[in-house]
C-alpha cells in the first residue's frame, strides 16, 4: 500500500516584517491572491453579461432564472430581517455569485496551473468574507438598535432579570465574536475537503496496480469525473447559497432585542 501524502501549505511572498502577535501580515499566499483575482475577474464577466440579458418586454431565459432567485432572496430578507431591510440584496447576491464562480473554476484542470486552486481553500480568503459580513452586521446592529439597544443585546435571554442577564453577557460576546470563524470555516473546510478526495481519488490507480495500467487509470479517471461533478457543481452550489442565507440570518440576529427596546 502507498501511502499519499497532501501538502496544505500554499507557497508564500515575503514584503517585509510587519507582525501583529503570531501573524505576520507582510507575507502572502501568492497563489491564494492570483486564483482569487481569476475568481474575481470572472464574476465580473458573469455580472456583466447577466446585465446584458436584462431587458423589458419578453424576459430571456437568463433574466428568467435572475429575477427567480432575486425574488427568492427579497423573500428571505423581508421574512428574517425587515422590509427596509432591502441593503443586504447587493450584498448577499455578490457575495453568493462569486463564491459559486470560485468554487465552479475548480472544475477546470487546476492541476496543470500549479499557482491556481480554489481559492475558498484557502482560510484567509474565507475569513475576509465572514469578517466583511459580520463588521456590516454590527454596524447594522447599532444602527437599528442604538447604542444602548446594541450593548443590551449582550445581555439575552431578555425575559431573565437583570442580575441573571448579567451572567450570560461573555457567553454573548464569544457567540458574537466566533461568527466570523464558523461562517468561513464551514466554507472552507467543505471546498478543502473536496480538493483534498479529488487529489486522493486522482491517486487511486496507485492502489489498483493489479489489474494493469490500462484498466487502472480508466477507473480511477471515471470515479474522478463522477466527484468532481458532484463536489464543484452540486456541493459548490450549496455552499454558495449557505454563506448567502447564514449572511440573512445574521443580519436577522442584528435586531435582537428591538421589540423589547421599544417596550422598555
């Protein structure tokens, strides 16, 4: 048996010396930036040209299947946030249609671009997102809230008294604090875990010697295809549409404690 070995560092640029406890934040996952910028400039492209199939009179297929899913995501706001809560539309779409783009490239043969991968595999560029998501929120928060309305979140359970309110408040701050990490880890450990069975299945007609080259690699060729289409299409998809409804539900939370505000 030949065991496999998966390197998960990505390769690094240095442009100085600049720490900030244990992070340096002077060195760069280079490979992470360029597939981050192909991500980028292909949803562009996408935006684009979805912009180009919007027209009056008779919708085209395109403009079809944008207004479903943009009606979809008003529905949702309107259900868990508000009704003028209608900012989060941008927000939530961009944020679904790159992450489905990023995730739908690895279905090219990155393999032969050693400086291309997916570049939500890379935790950085999913903890920048769950980070821009949640300092929104917050701002969000106190901008419905108030200040007072804000600070009052972190005392929930609101129908428990005071001095019992008080107890839960570090409970509160670590819930808000790790939101950022569980929104980008779900995120990236789903897209990793992918890339990291598509390497190991690549590396299957290692372990099937016995029935010749031929057979082998037919075999592990398939098996490939099979995952690849269901990890980058159908399990890319849904990560996608998780990040955009966990941002809703987010900005649903912001409002905690409104209803008791205004009747205090």
């Amino acid at each position: 048996m030949r065991l496999v070995d998966v390197n998960v560092n990505h390769p690094t640029v240095s442009l100085g010396s600049c720490p900030i406890g244990p992070v340096n934040f002077c060195v760069f996952n280079y490979d992470s930036i360029i597939s981050t910028a192909l991500a980028v400039i292909v949803t562009l492209a996408v935006a684009f040209w979805i912009r180009g199939q919007l027209e009056s009179g008779t919708p085209t297929k395109v403009q079809a299947i944008f207004e479903w899913g943009y009606d979809l995501l008003r529905g949702l706001v309107k259900e868990n946030v508000s009704e003028d809560a209608l900012f989060i539309i941008p927000l939530a779409l961009t944020l679904f249609l790159y992450i489905l783009v990023a995730n739908w490239l690895e279905f090219l043969p990155l393999g032969f671009f050693p400086v291309l991968h997916g570049a939500n595999a890379d935790w950085n560029q999913t903890l920048a997102m769950g980070l821009i998501v949640i300092l929104v929120v917050q701002w969000y928060s106190v901008r419905v809230l108030g200040w007072r309305g804000y600070l009052r979140r972190f005392t929930k359970p609101f129908e428990l008294p005071l001095w019992a309110r008080i107890v839960f408040i570090p409970l509160n701050i670590v819930e808000e604090a790790v939101k950022p990490v569980t929104l980008s880890l779900r995120l990236f450990g789903n897209i990793f875990a992918g890339g990291v069975m598509i390497f190991l299945i690549a590396s299957a007609g290692y372990h099937l010697d016995f029935l010749g080259p031929v057979p082998h690699s037919i075999i592990s060729t398939i098996l490939l295809g099979f995952w690849k289409a269901f990890d980058v299409i159908f399990i890319g998809f849904i990560q996608a549409f998780i990040f955009m409804l966990l941002t809703v539900i987010y900005f649903g939370m912001a409002r905690e404690g409104l209803e008791h505000e205004h009747a205090h």
